[in-house]
C-alpha cells in the first residue's frame, strides 16, 4: 500500500524530512548502499551561451547556460510518456511554429513538485487558449509519473518520464547534495505551505524514484517557440520555481518565428 501523507499535519520539520529525505527518513527509504551515491557526470557538452534567440531574449532571475545548438541536441534526447511509450523531445511539440513550455521537475516523489504540478494543472486552461502546449517532465520511471498524474491528478497526456535525467544533463541543471540540501533557494517553499497542502492531499512517497540518486536532481523552466529557444531558468534549490506569471508573459511576448 501507499504511503500517505495528511497534509494537514505538515510541519517544518515534516517539510524538512522530505526534502532532505536521506536525513530524516526511515532508513528503509534509503538503504546503507545509498549512501555511496555517486553525482552523475553532467554532458560533456560546452555550454557558452545563457539564452537563445537572435531578436528575443528573456532574462530570468536565474538563466540557464545552455549549448548553441540546444533545439538539435534536446530533440534527440529520448524519454517516455506516462503510459510507457517511448517518445523523442523533438516530438513533444511542433518544431516549426509551436509554442511549448517545458516544466522540468525535481523527481515525481517531490511534495515541492506536486505543489508545481498543481500551478501547472491550474494554469493549463490559460496556456491552451494562448495556443501554449504544457509539457511537465520528472525524474523516476513511467510508474512513478502515473502515480503523481492519478492521486494529484495531473493530465496523463502532458506527463513525461525521464529516469535517466538525460534531458536535465543536456540542459545542465543543477544537480548534487549542495543544491538539494543546503542551498539558501529551498527555504522558499515554507512560505508557500498554503498551496503545498493542497497539492499533497494524495500524496504518497512511492512515487520517489527507484534510484534514490534522483532525489539529488534539481529542476527548471523552459520555453520554446519552434526551435527556438525563448527562456531558460534553472531551479537554484529544491522548489525553486519560476513564476509561472512571467512564463505566461513570455509566451505572450513571443516574436513570429
């Protein structure tokens, strides 16, 4: 069975515990072996630009250092839907005129993930009017990704599994213990308890990644106009989002392409 969390007896610490689970969770949760985590090497790709796009340049608060050629490097990368099918990135969205928002989460057993999960859920009417596709992208096998699309619930169809972080290695997202434990950037879901609640009414822990070294994985916001790319952000710490306000303007600033 499951295991549940009632969000109504969320905590500080109980927040703690989750996020930094190696520290507070059972040790069932993180077997001894776990311990000798290794950091997964990031893509041996240069990265010398932060953002790209020869008449549009949006500044994020924190941008993300991506190569030249990010649109024919991503597209190759190879992930699955929710339901297990395999699938390229360069499928995901219409490469010549589409206009898609890429959420890169954390792993799906991430209570700061489900909180972002639900903005997105809720966003997603805005999003279709403006002819915007919604694309979210976890860490954890297809399994993991329909736990969180069955108990938040989240459309199954805007639901991706990436097990092996392979799209966050090309995008060199922050990955390691410093960034998931001690950066300053975590502390800013406390003041979001609110809406934290909320997203974990069903939440279960089973949908924490098999490799525990998923838990290591930080997230980030995208946003492409074809095969350009508009925005970049990389999560600094462990629900370190961006704004989807200014996502949403963004995509409504957007040149044609």
């Amino acid at each position: 069975m499951a295991k549940m969390i009632n969000p109504q007896s969320l905590t500080l610490n109980t927040c703690t515990s989750l996020i930094f689970p190696s520290i507070h969770a059972p040790k069932s949760l993180f077997p001894s072996q776990s311990l000798a985590i290794s950091t997964k090497p990031i893509s041996k790709i240069r990265y010398t630009r932060s953002l790209i796009g020869p008449s549009f340049v949006a500044k994020a608060s924190t941008a993300a250092a991506v190569p030249d050629n990010i649109t024919d490097v991503l597209g190759d990368v190879g992930i699955f839907t929710a339901t297990g099918e395999p699938v390229k990135f360069e499928d995901l969205w219409d490469q010549k005129e589409g206009m898609a928002v890429v959420a890169l989460l954390r792993h799906f057993g991430c209570f700061c993930c489900w909180e972002l999960a639900e903005a997105l859920k809720e966003s997603k009417e805005r999003f279709d009017s403006a002819g915007v596709k919604l694309i979210a992208v976890g860490v954890g096998t297809p399994n993991k990704a329909r736990l969180l699309a069955e108990r938040l619930p989240f459309p199954l169809d805007c639901l991706y599994a990436d097990p092996e972080r392979k799209a966050y290695d090309v995008l060199g997202l922050y990955y390691g213990l410093g960034r998931t434990f001690f950066n300053p950037a975590s502390a800013k879901v406390f003041s979001r308890m609110e809406a934290v609640k909320k997203a974990m009414k069903n939440y279960t822990i089973e949908a924490t990644p098999d490799d525990r070294s998923g838990v290591l994985q930080q997230g980030g916001m995208f946003v492409f106009k074809g095969n350009q790319l508009l925005y970049a952000r990389k999560d600094e710490g462990t629900g370190d989002h961006a704004p989807l306000d200014d996502i949403f303007d963004i995509c409504c600033k957007a040149p044609t392409v």
